[in-house]
C-alpha cells in the first residue's frame, strides 16, 4: 500500500488550490450567557434548570445540604434500590442516612457484570447546564468511570447549584476536553418503531434522579 | 411612474392573459407601461436544467433587453416570482461580468440593474405602498405561496395583503400552503410519478378548502395545479395573482 | 404534425426523449416502488411532519438561532479551506492522547484497515454504533466477508440489519417498518425472543434490549462513527439517544472509530456552536439524550486502545468544487430530509445507498462522480423548492448546489458524438428563443399545432417527454393571440375588460360575474 495519508493531503491541497489557507472570519454573534429578563439571577437559572431537566423526564428535586442524606436515602428507598454502587470517593455524608441498601464502592476490578448485578447507583457530577436540563460527567471527584453511571438501571445524580451554568457554551468554557465526558440529558430515549417515542429502555439507566443542593447550603 | 414589463416567455404564449391584466392594473393605478418585443426568454428553463452554456447567452440577450427596458423606465415589473428570482439571483452567477458577480445574495449589490426588477406584489406593496387596488372579486379564493416567491424572492404575506383587500373576496387559509406543489419545471415531467404524488396533496388541500380558485403569483406552478384540478374536473379554476387585481366592479 | 423547422425537431426529439438512458433517470424508476408502497409514505408522512414540527419549536426556543447557523457556517467553512492543516493537526493531538490514527483514500481502503485491526484483537465479532460513513463504505459486507459478525447496536439499525432490509432516513432507518413486521422479525430472527412478545413499541424496545445486553457483555471490540473531531484536543464527538454509543465506546476493549475527513472541526470551543445546533436540529430537541466525547485513551475508563480511521472516499472531489464543497459542511442532522416534498414521497431507498435525501442529492455525485445514470439523476430528484435551505443548521445552499451539479451532469454529455435527444432538444430551443424572429415564428407555429391537439381548451395527451405531463394532468391550450400580438393591437384596441373568462382562453375553469 503506497501513502495514503500522503496521497489524501495531497489531493486536498490541490482540491483547494489557490483557496488553500484562507482564514475565515467566523461571526460568534450568539449568546455565551443565557439572557433575558427570567434568568437574570442565579436562582432564576438554577430554576430554569430543574425545570427543563423535568422535560427531559427525568425527576428533579431540590434539598438543603443537610438534608441530602436523607434525601438520597429517601430516593432510593422510593425506587426500591436494594444494592448499590458509589464511586470510591463519593462525599460520605451523602449515604449517611442509608440503611438496609448492600453498598459497595467501585474499584478498578468492578466490570460490567457486578455493576449489571446493582441496582442503582449515585454519583454526582462536573458540570450542568440549564438551557439544555443536561448534567455532565466527567469521572472526576464522585463521578467514577463511564461504565459505573451506564449500566445499572437506576442513576441518582447530586448536582451542587453552583455546578449549573446557563448555557452550552458556558458549559464547554468549564469541561476539561481531556477526560472522557459524559452529557446526559434525561433517560435513554427510542422513538425508532413508528414513531413512538419509548423513555427508558434502551440502553443506560431506565430512571435518571437529580437531587439539586441549593446554593446557600451548598458549601459542605 | 414609468414601468417596463418583462412578460416571461411562459406567460407571453399561455397567459397573455396575465399579461393584459398586469397593464390594465398599472395604468388604473395612474402608471405608464412599457413592453419591448424583443424580450423572449430570461433563460431559467436551460439553467435549472443544467444546460448553463445556453441558458448564459438567453441570460445575456435578456440582460440587454432588460437594461434597455430599464434606461428608458424607473423599473421593471413582472408577473412571475419565479423569473424574478432568476435574473436577481441567478444572474450574478450565470453571466457575473453583466449582473455583478457575488456569492449569496445576501452580499447582492442594491444599485445593480437586476434589483431593479421587481415582482408584481413587491412592487405594489414596496415601491408603491399600496395594497388596495380598489379590486373587486367576488370569490371564495384560496392563495398559494409558490416557492420562489416564498423563500427565493421572501414575499411573506405581500399577496395575501393585497388579496384581503379586494372587495367582495373571501380568502380561505390553504392548509399545508408552504409545500411545493410538485411542479420544479422539467421535474414535473423527468419525475412525474413523484411530481404527481405531491401535486395530489396540494389538490387534497385545495379541496378542502372549497376554494373556487386557486391564486399563486407563478403561472407556471398554477399550470401544474390547474392541470390536476383539471384533470379531474374538479371545476377548481386557477387565477394569477394579477388577473384578480386586475378586476374591477 | 409534419411541422418543420425547429419546431419538427422538437418534435422528433420528444417522441425519443425519454427513450433514452439519461432522461429516464434512474431516481424516478427507483422512486415508483416507494409511491406504491402504501405503509412506507404514511410512515414517513407521519415522521417527517412530526421531526419537522419538532425542529421548528427547538429552533425558535433560541432567539441566536440565526447567529450560531452563521457561525457554524463559518466555521466549517474555514475548516475545509484549511482541512490538510487541521487533518494533521488531529492526527498529532489523537496520537499525543494514546490513539492511532489510520488513512484511507476510499472504502476498500478503510473496510481494510478496521477488517485487519478487528482480526489483530483475535475477536471475531463487534459491536457498532450506527454510523452513516459505515454505510456509506459497506462495511459490514466487509467485514462478514472477513470472517467477523458485525452487530448493530442501535434499535432501527439492529432491525434494519436482522431483516436484510435497507435504510429509509438517517436518523430513523426503520421508520417504513410497522410495529407488527418488527414483532415478527423479532420472534423470528433473535435468540430467545421473549414467548410473550406484544407489538407494543416498548415491548419491543425491551426484548431489543435483552438481546443486546448479551452482546455488550462479551463484546470486546466496538467500531463507531462520529459527529465531530475536535482537531485541537483530538477529542471525538458521539451524539444519540438509545445509549448504546455509551455502551459501545465505553465497554469494550478496543475502539474503531471511523469517520470521514470533513467531520474535523478546529477547537474544543467550537462544539459550543455545533451542540446547539446538532441536538435541534436532528432531533428536535435541546440537547440528545446521551453525549459522549473521548479524547484518546483514558487510563482506567474504556477501552485500552483507540483507532481513528480518516476516511476520504471522495471527499476530496468534493472540496475540488467550488460551489459544491459547501455540501461538506453537512453535520448529518437530517432536517433537510424531512421538510423536502420529494424526500417525504420516496424514502431514502430511492436516493441509493450512500446518503439520502437533499443532502444525498448533492453529495452522493460528488463523493462518486456523476458517471452512473443513478447518480447523475440524483441531482434532478429535486423540485428546487428551496425548503431544505432554509432549515440547513450550516446553511448549505442545497438547491444552488443541485442546479451546479445539474449543469456538471450535462457538460459531462457534452462530449458525446451523438447528443443525448434531450440536450438537442433543448439546444434547439435556446436558438428559437435566442432571437426575436424565431422565436416568435415558433411561437405561432407550436400555438397553432397545440390548438389543433386541444379539445375543450384541454390538452390531454402529448408524445414524448411531454407525455410525461398529460399522463397525469392536462395542459392548457394556448390561446391563439400572445401577449406580444396583443400588445401590437393595443394602440387601436380598448384592453377588453372580462377577457378573464372569455372562452377560448386558457383557463381551465370559467367564473361568472356575479351580480351586483
């Protein structure tokens, strides 16, 4: 086989021609920042959030830090969660209030088949974005690796409000593009048979809890 | 005001009709109209067919006429969205070194010689500012919005305005109105199964309407659904846009 | 009908015309199965207005809309002006992250490559996310043939698959299928299907499910595609809904990601643009279910190796033209397919294998060139309508581009001894119309033999090309006076008032005044 990366640079600078290089001035008119009268504060868009993470069907819930405890406890007594799985460095405080759920931490040896035994699972999360009612993961602190928050069939997420941007591209500004990220916007979704939309269940996890720490308390 | 008209060949030998009722409405409106018979073809057929090199001399032969029209005229008027659209915006690709070359006609020159070419309602509605023509027509009418006249030349509602003010008209809103209607020029005929298959919704709709006629700003689309309607007898009559204007009590 | 002159060999031509190859294109024989087909057009009738609807509301949520379709337009733009420089530049930052990056100047190229890299793991079965460039390179003849079973992953495409069927619309391939044909298909073709099995869609859905969660369990070997490349940080851009891309590019050991070249974008922050308008535009919502983005390898999470293939198939003859390169622009999220009133008669079928639609109108003659009769009818498989501009998120100016590709098409037949019956047809009226004398000699000439072939005002049937029209509708019979004749009668002649309905004229219905 003769170069083909050679071969395939070549043909595109002499597609281009004389066009080669041309620098393109890109107009960047649109809005970094959510605007508008209804989203002036941080609560405005902390409430623009959890509103719109409700239109992606997934729940959404807001607690005082010394409530979270009991509110994930709560959340997964609600779903019936009998066997757990966290990050290894998931905040202790969260499952403080927990009883009668099997816990265990992840570590480098739990592969698909212990996870596919859990039932659920909490993490939290890098960054959420209002606009779009998305959370993103990034697997750093309380988040663990992609393959914890994919397969069981329950994922609680603790989003801290002052994790939430407005917009997509305040969101791009925070994320670290050299981790693998994961964006979720609500539960799986098929809508491939006639049309018919089907929430939660395809692949990932069939319900999708976000417990949101209001700002004020949100220093713990 | 001094107006040229550019009649479109299609309309010239179908609809002379149109043609008449264009004048009638100018100089009712205290304006004087100007024809040149010299005028044949802006060359749109060749070109969205793909024979450029034919359509580029038809386009430079109608330049000259055009730009004759337009030194002895404040501006050029036709009654076809769609030829309009050609020579504004296919020009200055097809012959660049007549119509000023640019890339998107975002970036069209404003004082260039085929921005002077107006479609029927812009110009009534735009350079006139008139959108009573002190009309009358007693009809049950239902308009559709060609393509090119809705996203070529962008005429929003300038027809529908001039149409709610003619007396005695009852416009009907036409369901699904921004679908083409299937016509494409030579598309009609190189995929007539799948043209048919469009022009049968729109018909659909007409119907629903219980429209007696059908009114567009395009004589060529109006031949496609007036073909159909025909065709089935439907008793559905198409009507350009000017031909209405055009009527008096 | 012994006219002569041009009118005779227009004549001659039309009884011909579409006798032969190039006017009988191979778009419309394709197209009559899919009109017949009663299921497919209410299926895609239903989808197309529904993803339409859909798009219009996620569109006008955002008032920058027009700003982020200008900017994702220029930036696309200034990447294919500069793509040797950001294709070297992604290669440098995937190799830095732990990848390897591969080249293939066409789809052998490329099916050899992920082939030889699949047998190098020992596995003789993956896993893939759907991936229209994967189609688009046959890769999964490709691989069967090399002894590997492919599994489709995504719920339409595992159907599409199991049936031995083809694709309708990109984002929604099964859509011409019914819930019942599915339930059978399932019963039929999967192991252990459930007993129980409804032809509910979640029913479905579920057993679907089941079946894949064997697969993702053993699966060691995953090939996906792509929606973005970002050429600074090397990072790779999934975007879905069903969660199996997450399955796929986080479960296995090894990842095959192939994508075509145009999928570079320059920065990180350039996806600020494109996860706006993708998201809205594919699906009609404000971001998909699921994205996931990998830079590389990452220790500890995912697969230990990663392979991108940088596929060309064409692409370059694309970026040749200047006004056709814009198609590379695409982002695949399909919009335009879904408003265009062809698309929404004929399916993807129709458009053939590569890419369907306004898009796969434009760019399926440009990857391959207009020489089959197929491809060169693609460009034609278009009303010009214009619908499909106006939603692009990059703004591609898809109807210029076809009537470009058009004029590409017959400059092609130019150089043929005998003209096609088509091209002397229409030679031969551009020199009518290209002088006033002819063209108004033939304009009586065809007035007066179209008369004579019209009853009741009505022209019912025409030989030829023309026939084509009066197979399904009737033509108005000029009337004997033009507008020019008229217009020479003027100066001694009031404009008739009423001529409007004056039999004889070439309106198909009449109206009567009414009183008053």
């Amino acid at each position: 086989m003769t170069d083909a990366r050679g071969e395939i640079l070549s043909r595109v600078r002499s597609a281009l021609g004389e066009a080669r290089g041309t620098q393109v001035k890109i107009p960047r008119d649109y809005h970094y920042r959510l605007v508008g009268e209804d989203v002036e504060s941080r609560a405005d868009v902390v409430a623009l959030f959890s509103e719109r993470v409700a239109d992606t069907r997934a729940t959404v819930r807001h607690v005082g830090a010394d409530e979270l405890g009991t509110a994930v406890a709560a959340a997964l007594w609600g779903n019936g969660i009998r066997r757990l799985v966290v990050p290894a460095d998931l905040p202790y405080g969260w499952l403080a209030e927990l009883d009668g759920v099997d816990v265990s931490a992840e570590s480098a040896a739990t592969g698909f088949e212990a996870l596919d035994g859990a039932t659920g699972v909490v993490t939290g999360c890098a960054v959420a974005i209002a606009q779009t009612g998305t959370i993103v993961l990034d697997g750093g602190r309380a988040q663990g690796r992609r393959m914890l928050s994919l397969v069981p069939d329950y994922h609680l997420c603790v989003v801290h409000a002052d994790q939430i941007v407005g917009a997509v591209p305040e969101a791009i500004e925070r994320l670290d593009p050299y981790r693998p990220l994961t964006w979720i916007s609500g539960p799986s979704v098929t809508s491939q048979i006639e049309l018919e939309r089907v929430e939660g269940v395809m692949h990932g996890p069939r319900t999708l809890n976000v417990l949101v720490v209001d700002e004020a308390t949100a220093q713990l | 005001m001094r107006v040229g008209l550019f009649i479109t060949c299609f309309n010239d030998a179908l609809f002379p009709g149109t043609g008449e009722a264009v004048v009638t409405l100018l100089e009712r409106l205290g304006h004087e109209v100007a024809f040149d018979p010299a005028q044949t073809c802006c060359g749109q057929l060749h070109w969205t067919t793909g024979y450029h090199r034919e359509a580029a001399g038809l386009a430079r032969r109608f330049a000259e006429v055009c730009t004759g029209l337009l030194s002895e005229n404040d501006l050029v008027v036709t009654p076809s969205a769609s030829c309009a659209a050609m020579v504004r915006q296919a020009y200055p690709q097809l012959v660049p070194d007549l119509a000023g070359a640019s890339d998107t006609p975002d970036a069209a020159d404003p004082d260039a010689w085929h921005e002077n070419v107006y479609e029927l309602s812009e110009f009534l509605v735009d350079v006139l500012g008139v959108t009573d023509v002190g009309a009358y027509f007693p009809h049950r009418v239902t308009y559709h919005p060609t393509c090119h006249s809705l996203r070529a030349l962008g005429l929003g509602d300038r027809p529908l305005r001039l149409l709610r003010a003619v007396k005695g008209l009852d416009l009907v809103e036409l369901p699904g109105a921004d679908e083409c209607c299937g016509f494409g020029g030579t598309f009609a005929m190189k995929n007539a199964d799948v043209s048919v298959a469009i022009v049968a919704d729109k018909i659909r709709h007409i119907r629903a309407t219980t429209a007696d006629v059908v009114c567009a700003v395009d004589n060529s689309c109006l031949t496609h659904i007036g073909g159909a309607l025909s065709r089935l007898r439907s008793g559905v009559r198409v009507m350009h846009l000017a031909e209405i204007l055009a009527e008096t009590r | 009908m012994n006219a002569r002159g041009p009118l005779g060999e227009w004549l001659a031509a039309l009884r011909t015309a579409d006798e032969s190859p190039p006017t009988v294109p191979k778009f419309a024989v394709a197209a009559r199965d899919a009109l017949g087909d009663t299921q497919l057009r209410r299926n895609l009738r239903t989808a197309t207005a529904t993803m339409s609807r859909l798009r219009v509301t996620a569109a006008g949520e955002l008032d920058d809309w027009a700003e982020l379709r200008a900017a994702g337009q220029a930036i696309k733009d200034h990447t294919l002006l500069n793509l040797d420089t950001y294709l070297e530049e992604l290669e440098r930052s995937v190799t830095e992250a732990g990848g390897m990056v591969h080249w293939a100047r066409d789809a052998d190229d490329a099916c050899a490559i992920v082939t030889g890299l699949v047998a190098a793991t020992g596995q003789a079965e993956v896993v893939k996310v759907k991936s229209m460039v994967g189609q688009e390179i046959g890769l999964n003849d490709a691989l069967e043939a090399a002894g590997i079973r492919p599994y489709e992953t995504e719920l339409a495409e595992l159907i599409v698959q199991l049936g031995a069927d083809r694709s309708t619309h990109s984002l929604l391939p099964a859509i011409h299928r019914s819930r019942a044909e599915i339930r059978e298909l399932f019963l039929r073709e999967l192991p252990d299907p459930p007993a129980d099995l409804g032809d509910e869609p979640a029913q479905l859905a579920a057993a679907a499910r089941g079946y894949l969660r064997d697969v993702f369990r053993t699966a060691k070997v995953a090939i996906s595609g792509a929606n973005f490349a970002v050429a600074d940080t090397g990072t790779l851009v999934v975007l879905e809904a069903e969660g199996n891309g997450r399955m796929s590019v986080t479960l296995p050991e090894t990842l095959i990601t192939v994508i075509g070249i145009e999928k570079v974008v320059p920065t990180w922050s350039d996806l600020e643009v494109f996860l706006q308008l993708l998201p809205r535009s594919s699906v009609g919502e404000r971001m998909t279910p699921y994205v996931s983005t990998w830079t590389g390898v990452a220790p500890g999470d995912g697969p230990r190796a990663f392979h991108l293939v940088l596929l060309d198939n064409g692409r370059t003859n694309a970026l040749a033209d200047e006004v056709g390169r814009a198609a590379l622009r695409c982002i695949r999220c399909s919009a335009c397919l879904d408003v265009c009133p062809v698309y929404e008669r004929t399916g993807g079928a129709a458009y053939g294998p590569v890419h369907p639609g306004p898009i796969g109108a434009i760019l399926t003659p440009q990857l391959r060139g207009p020489e089959s009769p197929h491809d060169a009818s693609l460009p034609y498989a278009s009303t010009l309508c214009g619908a499909c501009a106006d939603v692009c998120p990059v703004r591609i100016d898809i109807p210029r581009i076809l009537v470009h590709l058009r004029g590409k098409v017959i400059e092609s037949r130019r150089r043929r001894p005998v003209p096609t019956p088509e091209m002397a047809m229409m030679r031969s009226v551009a020199w009518t119309l290209g002088d006033g004398g002819r063209y108004e000699a033939a304009l009586r000439q065809t007035t007066r033999w179209a008369r004579l072939v019209a009853r009741g005002g009505r022209i019912q049937r025409l030989p030829g090309l023309f026939g084509k029209w009066t197979d399904a509708r009737d033509l108005p019979a000029p009337p004997k006076e033009s507008f020019r004749v008229r217009w020479q009668h003027r100066a001694g002649l009031p404009v008739r008032r009423g001529a409007l309905g004056a039999p004889g004229g070439p309106r198909m219905g009449r109206l009567r005044r009414s009183s008053g």
